[in-house]
C-alpha cells in the first residue's frame, strides 16, 4: 500500500471509529427509540418593494427523524422573491 493510501485508509478507520458512538458498531444501526415526529411552522411573508416579496419562517421540530432521543430541533429561514 502506498503512503497516500495509507493515510486515506487510516482516515476513513479514525472515522469509523469516531462515529461509532453514534452509529454503532461501524455501519451497524443502533436501536432508535422511535416517536411521532411533530412540526409546529409559522411565517411571515411581507411587500418589501413593488416587485420584491420577503418571508421569515420558523419551524419547531419535536422528535426529528422519529426519534425520541433527539430533539426539539428549531430552525430558521429566511426567503427573498423577486419578479420581473
């Protein structure tokens, strides 16, 4: 094995590694605890100029990805229309 791959194989290993606290046993899916996942959105969409529309938008998660054992996530967007 060369010293390039080498170092690549030994990076994807210390990856594997590292995400096995997460993951599991490299490449192995952990138990999930799973639960309906639940989404509160709200925006706001506003004229800003005769032909330019802004919105603000927040969304609140509970239980992302239907697992219990994560979460509530919150997330913010921001979104500009213009028309010509």
């Amino acid at each position: 094995m060369t010293n390039h791959y080498r170092q690549a194989y030994e990076f994807v290993r210390s990856l594997c590694k590292n995400a096995s606290r997460w993951v599991g046993a490299c490449g192995a899916a952990v138990k999930l605890n799973y639960a309906l996942e639940q989404v509160l959105e709200v925006y706001y969409r506003f004229q800003l100029l005769r032909h330019v529309q802004t919105s603000l938008d927040y969304q609140y998660i509970q239980n992302p990805g239907y697992n219990r054992d994560r979460g509530p996530a919150h997330v913010f967007a921001g979104r500009i229309r213009v028309s010509f």
